[in-house]
C-alpha cells in the first residue's frame, strides 16, 4: 500500500471519547440547568454532548443498552432538535 494511503485511512478514522459509539449515557448528559437556562426543554427529553457536538435524546435512551438514534441522525436532525428548543443556538458556540 502507498504511503499516502496509510496516512489518508488515520485521518478518516473516527475517535470516540464516550463510553460507546452508538449509546447515550449519563456521562455525556449536559447540564441543563446551565446550558438551558431559560429555554423549554420538553420534560421527557434531555440534552448529551458527544464527539459531533450537542443533541437531543429522550430520556428512557440513557444507559439502556441499546443504541440511539438521535445520537447517530444526520447532522441536519440533530441541528433541527437542537433548534427547536435554542431559538438563539447560543450552545453550538
């Protein structure tokens, strides 16, 4: 194999800095009270940060064991849950 491929298959290489790829847990979980001062959270849902950013989850998906669509959507759906509840977005800072 070409030097340049070995070095082009580590850049596309995806780390992962929570507990699992594909869950979400209580360790990614964010501080609502500080992030979401002041906006409506729905009651059943909750905001987790994992390496792609910020995104909306419900809470029965934490620490279930399974994984979490909302966790591995299309940027533009976690964009747009992320939307409708940060009318400013001041948390994709």
């Amino acid at each position: 194999m070409p030097p340049n491929n070995k070095r082009k298959e580590r850049e596309n290489v995806r780390v992962i800095t929570t507990p699992s790829a594909y869950g979400s847990h209580s360790s990614m979980i964010v501080n609502i009270e500080e992030e979401a001062k002041g906006h409506n959270v729905p009651k059943d849902k909750i905001i987790c940060q994992d390496e792609k950013g910020f995104y909306v989850t419900y809470k029965n998906r934490i620490d279930n064991g399974l994984s979490d669509p909302c966790r591995y959507a299309c940027p533009l759906c976690r964009f747009t849950n992320l939307n409708i509840i940060f009318s400013d977005l001041k948390i994709l800072d």
